[in-house]
C-alpha cells in the first residue's frame, strides 16, 4: 500500500495519523448549495437545535443530573445505553459549531455553544472521580460495573463520549469533553487487557464501538496505548467471551470471517474500528477481512436503497440474498455505519466502489431515515409497506415518529448531516479525488502545495458537474480524479475542447483521473447520464423475483398511496414496453424530479376462502393484468411518508 | 342455526352441551391403522412416557416442589408459563389413558397413570389455600398476584390447568384434579369481574386461553358461572384493559374486528374461547364474527402449509398477503389453535371447509413441528431454507430441538395428538360426518339409534376410503357426508352398483351426502385423485411470486439438500412442462410417496459487487436456467428435517 502524508487537516472524523497506512486522506470540502446542502441546513437550524429539548424530555440529561446529585427523582429510560444519545448529539453539535466562522456565529450558533457547554458540564459533573460513567450502572445497578458486559453497553457509550470528545477538540480547540474523555478511557485500559496485562477483565464490549472511537482518540492525543486497547478489543471477538453468539459479534474473530453476520450496527461498528485499527497498525491480515466481508455484504446482503439488516427479531444480517421488502429491517444507524465504514475502506484502500456504496446509502437508506423538515424520523426503513398495513406504532413504525424510546437514530443523523463535508473528497501526493458531488468546494494539496476546485450543481437532480479550478500550482501536473458512479452507463466529460465520453474516457476502477497541468480558471464540466432505468435484482433475491425498480442516477424510486388515491399499488403491473418519463415538480416534497411510468390494474378474482389455486387455472393464475392503464407517479425513496401515510413499494412487478 | 342434541359422550375435548347451538355433535371416531395410526403411537410410545422427565430436567417440576416447600433451591426457567408445560402434558396424558380398556393398560399405562398421579399430587400440594396457583408469582414476585397481566399468564396457566382437569376427570372420572382446577376458578371468579360486579379486579390476560377452558369446565360441572365468566373475558379484549395494543388481542373488541391479528396464538386460543361461547350461548354477532375472522385468516394470512403467523419479531400476524417464506413464523403452537378454533366452527356451522384447513393444517403446519422418532421439535415452521444458512440456535431454529427455553409447543402437539380421534368426525339428527379419512371407525347416534361406520384407507399416500357399515338402524334412511377435499378435483364413489363421480355426485358445499337406508355390511369405496399438482398462490403474495409449489393429495410437499447433494436448491428452476411423477418410498423417512420432477440449473454470473443490474442486461437479467437437468426429488414437508440439517423449499422459481 502506497504511504502518503495527509493532504490537509481538515476538521472532521477519521484523520489518519501522518504515518498512517492509507491509500487516501480526507481532503476539505464545503457544501454551498444544492440538495446536500438543503438536508444539512435543516440539520443545523432543526435537528440539531432541537436536540437539548428532546433529550431533557427523553430524561437523558435528568439522568446525568441524577447521577451528579443536582436532580432528584426516578431513573429515566429504559436501556443502559440512554447515555449515548448525548454523546452522539455532542459529536453533532461539536462539529456544527466548526462550521461557523468564530466571532460570526450569529445568535443561534451562540445558543448551540452555551447548550453545548452546559452538557459537557452536566457529563464531566456525572464522571465518577475514577474515570467511570453511565447513568444506568450507578443509579439502577446501585454501582455495579462490568459484570454485564454483553448487554451493558458501558463501552459501547464510553465509546460515543470520546467521538464526542475528539470531535468537540477537533472543532473548538477545547479540553473540557477531552479531559472528561480521557479519564474515562484511561479507567478503561486500567480495567481491561488481555491475560498476564495485570488488568483485571480480559471482556469486550457486547455492543462494538469504542474500537473506533480509541483508533481516533489515539490520533487526537498521540497516545499510543488507545491504539493497543482498540486492537485488544477488535480482537476480542470471536473467542466466546461474550457467550459465542453472531448477534454480539463472537461466534466467529473477525480475521477468519467469511460474511458479514449478527447485530448489523454491531457488526458495522466493529468494522469501522478494524479498519482504523489497519489504517494506522498497517494490519494487512485485518485490511483483508475488511474487503473481504465488504464483498460479501454487499454482494449477497445489501437492500437496493443499501440499507442492511434484514430481520426484525434480532436486528441482524439475514441469510445470503435473504433481502425481504416490508420486512427489511434497514436500521438508519446500520446505514450510517455502513457509510462511516466504507470511507474508512475508501481512504484505506483508493477505490471508487467503497464511494460508490456510501452515495446509494447516503441518497436512500440512510436519508429517508428523518423528515424532509427534520423533525421526525424512521428507525428501520422498509421497502415495501401494503396495502392494508396495521401499523404497530414504537419504534419499529413504518411511520414517522417525533422520537424513539430508544433514540439511537436521530442523533447519529444528525452527527453524519454535520460532518458530511468530510466524506465527499481526498487528497494523494498526485491530486485531488472528487468522491460525491455537491456544489462547493473541494481543497487538497500535494506535498504542501494547495490545490482547490469549486463546483457548481444541481445534482441529483441535473447529472452536469462543473468544476472551475481555483489554485493550482503552475507547471506542476496533477489529477482530478472524478468518480463515475457504479450506476452510470452514458457520460461526458470536457475541458475546453478535450471531450471524452464511455467510450473512450481514461477512466478505470471507477475513476475518471486527469492528469494534466491546471491553470487557475480551467473549466471542467461532467455529464452523468441520468435517464430513469429499470433494475432487476440477482434471482436468489427471491423477495423481488419478476420484479424491478425504478431508479435516476443515484436515486431509488418508490410508489407511494398519496399518489395513486383509490388504487392498490399490491395489484399494480408495471407495464415495462412503455417508456419512463421524468417530470421535475419543484412543488412536490422540497422539490423532486418525479419518473412517470405505465401501470395495469390486476383484477383477482374472488378466491373464496383460499388464495392458493392449482397452476393453469386461468381464472387466478398470475391474474393477468387488465388493459386498464394506470399513470404512475414515482418519487424518490428518501422522500417517501413525509406527507400521509399509505402503502408504498419499491420493487413493481411487471407481469 | 338447527338445534340438535349430541350425537353421543364421547371422551374428548370439546363437549357442547346437551342444549349448545351447534349444527354438528362430535362423534366418536377410532383410528385403527394407517398413518395417524403411526404417527399416535410414536407419540403414545415416546413423546407423551418421556414428558415427566423433560418436565423435571427443565425444571417444571421442581419449581412445583418449591412451591409445595418439599424441595430446595432456585426457581427454573425464565418464564412466567412455566407451569402450563405441565398442565398441558397433564392434558396429553389424560386423554391417553381413556384410551386403554380399564384393566388392560399394560406396563406402559400404569406407568403414564402413577405419572400422572404423582405430578396431579404435585400440582395439588403446590396450590395455595385460596386456590391461587403460579409458581413463578409464588416465588420469583413474592406472592405478589394479577398485578401484571399483560405479560403474567396466570390466567392462561389456570386455563391450562383447567383442560387438563377436564380432561382428565373425561378420561378417568376421577376428581382430584377437577377439583384444583375448580378451587383455582373459584378464586379467578371472586376476583375478575365487570365494573359493579363487587370483584376486585376489572381485568384480563394478556394471553387469552382461559375463556375456552372456563366454557368446557362450564360442561363439565354444570356450573353456569364459569360459562358467564368466560363470556365476560371474551368481551374483555379490545378495550384497552391491556393498554391496547393488537399483540394481546386489546386494540379492537372481537365482535368488531375485521381481520386477525397480533400475536397468532393468542388471537386463535380466544377466537376457540369465543366460538365455544357462541355455541353454549347461541350468541349469534360472536358466531359472525369468529366466521368472519376465519375467512379472513384463511384468505389473506395463511400459509399454504396451514401454517400462521409472519412475523418472528412478535410472533404475530403480518399484513394480508404477507407470507415470507424464510421467515415464516408459523409457530407449531399456532397450527394446533387454528385447528382446535376451526373444529369448533365446523361443529358451530357444519361447513366442510373448516375441516378442509384442519386436514391440510394437520398433515403438514402441525405435523412438521414433531420429528417422526416423536423426539425433537420444531418451534418455527419455515417454508424455506437457504443454502448457506446460518442458524442461530436457540427455540426459533431451523433445526429440531430437543426441549425448549419456551416449551409451549412440545405438550401441545402431545395432548392434539393424544386427542386426535375427536377431531375426525361429527353426527347431527340425520346422520354421520366423516371430516377426516382413517383406518378405524366411526360412531354417532341418531337419537338415540346407534350407527356406526368401520373404514380403510391407505391414506394420504393411496386415495381409496373403503367404508362398511357396522350398525344402522332398520328401515330408517340416514345421511353418510362425506368431505370432498377442497383440493380434490377429482374423485369416484360407490355402493353395490351405483356410481358418481366429480360429475354427478350428490355435492354440495364440501360434502358428499348419500342418504339412503343402509344396512350392515353395505360397503361405500371413495376414490380421490391425489396426482401430483403444482400450485400457484394469489398475485399479492409477493414472497412466492414467479413459483409454483408441488402438492399432492392433502401434503405440501419440499425439496431437501439431503435429496440433491451439491446442487443450490436457489439455483434450481422447476421445469413446468415436465411431468410429475410419484413414487412411493417404503424406506424413505416411515414410508412416503416422493414426487419426482426436472429442473434446470441456473447458472449465475458472477454479479461483481453489487447484485442488482439494469433489466435487460442479458449477461444477468434473470440468468436464464441452463439445459442442465436436475431430477428433482420432492418429499412431503412435515417430514422435512428428520435427515439431515440443509436447505429446503417449498415455493420453486418456474423461470
């Protein structure tokens, strides 16, 4: 693996140390405008904002108060791990206010600062003198500590209090959460070792999270033993200290997996932590495992919105190509670790397929997980709901819901909206990798030397990318590298009268590199090819067997009931010999390019009391559509239950 | 409805009363030979003689003895239900004794009743003064009572105990059990009660089961009390007593519901309790509206296999038309309420098709759910496996079991078995039901006049049912109905000289009714045609869209790894232009007639990373079957899993 120096500092999660084993380093980006930059406004000026309020209803901060003996009364919530919605929110505030020019904060940036600092006070007052807390383990276990480690969390938290922690000094400067942090982990690795460490518990967490959190920690402080806890505790699954099971990630080490399996968000977490762990050990053996279980995940587990986890009753990976529609279970946090992961594997190893992953999740699995308003928000994401669907409210509703009993979605949103900027771009000694495209601005440098790109967009609605290079060194060649997404057939790329399109565009891996001497002012403009298509799944999907999608450029497209008032969409054919057209309706659900396509209504005839028929009675069999043509209205699947709920689906079938 | 009185007293459950409103009386039936033959004495012989010892190492028993103070220690299991394990095996045990001649039990029936006697001096000694009865209240909650219902089952452990002591005092006339059971309701009768009442507690169990076991001790002692509590338990649900929520049957009032739903053994154990309301009552809107919830259980949410329930998250009902096949619930449990609730319906209205779900629950939902040594169980009756398949272990494994941490299953599928003579036939004023075909025979009464039938059938593997009549009244004309399956498309019956077939027969709404004055030694021979068939399922099943299911007679019928070593059964593509064939295995899992087809083999592409393309990229789209051959050898599902862990299919892709 080639060894780079970080092409910049920018200010984000994942900053591979200087000697760090990446292929990669997060180059800075900027949203300006356009679609991201509208999700991320909503983030800052809603979500976010809301956050201190909903948390204090939720009792999170009660319980902090609680345990700091400035509150009286009962222990609020019902899990151990109450405590990291906290946290996960002060990683999301913390890079929010990294964003905002000091001095030029403006009268809501000065209120997220005083709410900021008045929780990390209310955390560091919680922290036991020895390093120790969670709320749950000193006020209902009357104390107790690590003798539940499968179900307890108190890792898995103390894991999201040292994101926060890296972020809040990352962005701010300031100690106090780093402090508070710091004494936590250090109680930590006075705790925990392996045998003959002279520490007391060789266990790991049920729950993996403070693998990854140490790898940062370690590059924040420089001190070294939280890389070895990281790697002890990466390596602790899968020899049965947890009782051997898949859903706590122990049935098998990591290092010997062949597919990804268990608790998805357990799972993903644990491999955002493995790849740290390689990024800065230079662990070829733990890179391996990485891309090897990233091709088995999404080669054989991954929903098309790249939602993961295909079951309920355990929130787990289901079997290979087992990828249920109304039952996916898609958890919005299982979409942003499968994100957070996959930009580690992409800084790790170059290739544009671990980007390629992060836009389809970024666009549809992981965005229809809040409201277009920010306000409410879905726990799992399924991708089909029927007609007739009795919805069973908590937090597994196909509806939108102001806030979770257990909250662990909203605020890993928020903290991915906040820090978005940081996965859209990198930096080599050779040039500047465009990854995601926004309008804004990208900046890298090689070896020292800055470069920098603006763009401008309307994407995803508009498949043109102009770019305008805005510092170049001169008489010194580098590359733009643009990603020409997975899904991309047709497309065009000039500066002045270079032109190249598929057929002929030095693009390999995925990436379209140009490598020439660019001037200040030098143009470059892309042209994704982003007519409608239809999409079929491999057959051992059986879920979707005679069945496609609709889909744009990077987006998947659902039918919902709101549009199609009085038609089941369960007895819809699509009618796949007539062509799709796009429609861009600036009214509609903050403004979206709808595709509209052909329908026919199927008329099944009464069964009576049993829906199974002999094949070949050509009263029921299949129930051949009717010449009743249906227009059908198809929109973006992040979009989809933000005005009434109804049934919906993704997948059509066509006969 | 007619009123009619009972055709006779046999021993069995459900017993409507001399003055019930129902059409039909169940009659007395034998099973002699032939498969249920078989399948009874390995329950007889092996699952009912090894209960005592399952029930004392898990635990059972021993938390009785805690109870009782003769023995020591901590209380077992993790459950509040535990007791009903031993109830229900209680149950199992009694109707297994009335079937020996008293007097000529054998070694193994004396064994079974000082089992019995020893574990009914058990529950005895355990109970309270009071009548008050739980072990895991009694210890676990320090005595603390009803303070829980939602989840307690205290009053589903009563109802247990309660069919148990009906059972038992049916079987053997015997009191000591009766009399706990009574003491029990006594005690839930001064407790429960409608506002105004002057009874404490305005309450009900979050799991039904009490209301049918109060109707039958109604029977049983005459006592009008228990049969007017049961009607205020039914009528209980529904209004938020419970906190309203579908899982235990509180969202809607039955007499108002449209559809079933929530968890699938608690919505079917009080649509039993209701019908055997309605039939002591004559409660016309509970009658309509248990056949209205059948016909929508049946139409919209039932698996082919009988088998109920979608969801493994809450054990519960899916949407209409939501019937994954991986995933299928379809606990063994709920297989025996759909058929304990449709007996009671077919007795209410006399309509064949509620024994026509019974036999096809019966030979395949159910029967899966014992292994055929009668040792092992499954909890979870999928109707897919898939090649690489994970298995988590535990009660929801897709392997045979030997006990349970949740053992509801194991005694239920014991006491149906045990009892299973009662569910084969019915007698009114004008003659003889005949709901299901064994070797044996049976008996009714018209008015008082005996009539009795004997039969043999190689049943389900050969289609003929040879009758002859045993006992008929001279020169009085009666009804012989016999249930034309609702698969059957084909059949012949005849006697002496006359003929019918699916022609001409005199049938009508399921049955064949061939009233004539019959005489000892007339014989009547049925034929049914049981050619293999293939089966499609209604279009809005999406879980087996593109698939037919290979059936025969009344078996649904599977594929297994065990019968095509090395071949992916998701890589097989039914070849429907084939024909089947059927061969019968004398040596193959007890004797079973196989079904044989050809099948093509799928070759797929290798898809890369990502397993979704666009539709019409030939290299994938639908990777179209080879002309490679695969014999396909289909045995029949309930015997699935007794070889050898591996894939299985029921649902097979046509294309």
């Amino acid at each position: 693996m080639p060894h780079s120096r970080p092409a910049q500092s920018a200010v984000g999660p994942v900053r591979p140390g200087r000697d760090a084993q990446v292929t990669l380093h997060p180059a800075t980006a900027e949203v300006r405008a356009g679609f991201w930059h509208t999700r991320r406004e909503v983030n800052a000026r809603t979500s976010v904002p809301q956050g201190p309020g909903l948390l204090e209803s939720a009792g999170n901060l009660h319980n902090l108060r609680l345990v700091a003996g400035t509150a009286q009364g009962e222990y609020q919530g019902d899990f151990p791990f109450v405590d990291s919605d906290v946290y996960k929110w002060l990683e999301a505030a913390s890079w929010q206010l990294a964003q905002a020019t000091p001095g030029e904060e403006g009268p809501e940036g000065r209120r997220l600062a005083a709410d900021v600092h008045r929780i990390i006070s209310l955390v560091a007052e919680a922290q036991q003198s020895d390093g120790y807390l969670n709320t749950w383990f000193q006020i209902r276990r009357g104390g107790e500590r690590y003798q539940d480690l499968r179900w307890g969390h108190e890792l898995y938290c103390a894991g999201h209090l040292i994101q926060a922690a890296v972020a809040h000094h990352r962005s701010t400067g300031r100690d106090e959460l780093l402090d508070v942090a710091r004494r936590f982990a250090d109680h930590i690795d006075s705790v925990f070792g392996p045998p003959g460490s002279g520490k007391p518990i060789d266990g790991v967490d049920g729950h993996p999270e403070i693998e990854t959190a140490l790898v940062e920690l370690y590059r924040e402080t420089g001190e070294r033993r939280y890389l070895d806890l990281a790697g002890h505790f990466v390596d602790s699954y899968g020899h049965g200290k947890l009782g051997g099971d898949a859903y706590s990630q122990d049935r098998v080490p990591l290092r010997s997996a062949d597919t990804v399996e268990g608790h998805a968000v357990r799972q993903l977490y644990l491999l955002a932590g493995a790849a740290d762990l390689a990024a800065e050990t230079g662990d070829a053996e733990l890179l391996g495992a990485c891309e090897r279980l990233w091709q088995a995940m999404t080669a054989t587990k991954t929903h098309l919105t790249g939602g993961l986890g295909a079951h309920h009753a355990k929130e787990d990976f289901g079997d290979p190509f087992e990828l249920p529609n109304e039952r996916a279970y898609c958890e919005t946090c299982a979409a942003i670790a499968s994100i957070q992961w996959s930009w580690r594997m992409a800084l790790l190893t170059g290739e544009a397929r671990y980007s390629d992953l992060i836009e389809r999740t970024l666009f549809n699995g992981f965005l229809a997980g809040v409201s277009l308003d920010g306000e409410s928000w879905l726990y799992v994401n399924p991708l089909q709901v029927r007609d007739g669907h009795t919805d069973s409210g908590g937090d597994q509703s196909a509806r939108r819901t102001r806030w979770f009993s257990c909250a662990c979605c909203p605020p890993n949103v928020m903290r991915l909206l906040a820090a978005l900027q940081h996965y859209l771009a990198s930096g080599d000694a050779h040039g500047l990798q465009i990854h995601q495209y926004v309008t804004g601005s990208y900046r890298g440098d090689l070896d020292g030397v800055p470069v920098a790109v603006s763009t401008h967009t309307d994407y995803p609605w508009q498949g043109t990318v102009a770019f305008t290079i805005d510092e170049s060194p001169r008489d010194r060649p580098w590359t733009l590298s643009l990603r020409i997404p997975q899904w991309c057939r047709t497309y065009r790329v000039r500066c002045g009268t270079e032109t190249y399109d598929q057929s002929d565009a030095p693009v390999s891996d995925g990436w379209l590199r140009w490598e020439r001497t660019w001037a200040p002012g030098d143009e470059v403009v892309l042209e994704l090819g982003l007519e409608p298509r239809l999409t079929v799944a491999d057959p051992r999907v059986d879920a979707v067997r005679g069945c496609v999608a609709i889909e744009r450029g990077p987006l998947v497209y659902c039918l919902e009931e709101v549009d199609h008032p009085g038609t089941g969409l369960d007895d819809i054919v699509l009618d796949t010999t007539r062509p799709l057209a796009e429609r861009h309706r600036p009214d509609l659900l903050g403004g979206v390019t709808t595709v509209v396509a052909t329908g026919h209504r199927r008329h099944i005839p009464d069964a009576g009391w049993w829906p199974y028929r002999p094949a070949g009675d050509t009263a029921l069999d299949a129930a051949p559509p009717t010449d009743e043509q249906v227009r059908l209205t198809a929109v973006p699947y992040y979009a989809w239950a933000n005005r009434q709920n109804g049934s919906m689906r993704v997948w059509l079938p066509t006969s």
